[in-house]
C-alpha cells in the first residue's frame, strides 16, 4: 500500500495545480504568438531582447545564458539560428579570445522592435490584464519569493540538470 500521507490534498493541491497549469501552458502560447507574428521562440525574442538592452548590444555568451537561464550549447544553437538570419554576430572577445561575444546587429534590433508590440500585447493579455494592480503586485512578490526559495535550494542552473545540454529546463 502506497503512503499517501505525503500527498497534495485540498487547497494545496488546488494551489500547485493552478501554478503547474500556467508553467505548462503559458510558454506555449508566448511561443505560438512570436511565431506566428515574428517567426521566433520566446527563447530567441528573450536572446535578441537582453542583447538590445546590453551596452553596444553585446555580451559573452557565458553571460547571454546566463540572463537566459541557459546551458552554453541551448545557446549556441539558436544563436546560430539568429546568426543565419543576420540578426546576431558572434566572435572572439578581444579582451580574452577564450570567450565569445554575441553581439545585436542592425537587422536583429529592427527585429526585436518589430516583435515587441505583438509580444507585449500578448503578456498584457494572457497575464496582466487578467489581475487587478493589487493582484499584479502580489504576483510579482510570489514570483520573487518562489524564485528566492529555488535560489536558496540551488536549484536548477545552466549546466546543473542532467543531459543540460540537451534537455530545456525552462517552464
């Protein structure tokens, strides 16, 4: 007989359920929606986004996987992606030729601009139109709390999950 003393019941488990269900269903819909209209992943908008808020659109790609919650070798792959649509460059770092620097091209930063009113419109209407400004708030504050608590348990960190270089961790 299984111990089911452990188990999820009642409001916890209405509580888990409700959040599992947006952490599956919500980045297939972002996704969908920059497909359709930008003809890129999430993933990619979120690359091509931290390089146009970076200084000089550049940044090591350690750091870019950083930002993006992402083993190297994710990365790399729509990185390249990218590069063969000439929205990124990549190239040795002259200040140490051991790292790689991703960097925005004019092309890339016409495409996230272009990508942005449809992707924004989207989060405002999947997520924050749907909260009150009291529920916004709270949300966020449970959103950083919950990230506080995997922080502090060492969860998940580029190159920290088994087969990390081909397995996509993210929710």
């Amino acid at each position: 007989m299984t111990d089911t003393s452990a188990d999820l019941a009642g409001d916890d488990l209405a509580t888990w359920s409700a959040l599992a269900t947006v952490l599956e269903w919500l980045p297939p819909a972002l996704d969908a929606q920059l497909q359709r209209d930008a003809g890129i992943t999430h993933f990619e908008y979120g690359v091509l986004y931290a390089l146009g808020r970076a200084e000089g659109g550049t940044l090591r790609m350690s750091v870019l996987a950083g930002y993006a919650n992402s083993t190297l070798s994710r990365l790399s792959r729509a990185a390249a992606r990218l590069e063969s649509r000439g929205w990124l460059r990549r190239e040795p770092d002259p200040a140490d030729g051991r790292y790689t620097l991703a960097m925005l091209t004019d092309a890339g930063r016409a495409a996230v601009a272009g990508a942005t009113p449809g992707h924004v419109a989207a989060v405002h209407r999947l997520v924050l139109d749907r909260l009150t400004p009291a529920q916004a708030r709270q949300l966020r504050e449970i959103s950083l709390r919950i990230a506080g608590g995997i922080r502090e348990e060492g969860g998940w960190r580029p190159g920290s999950a088994p087969g990390a270089g081909e397995q996509d961790p993210r929710a």
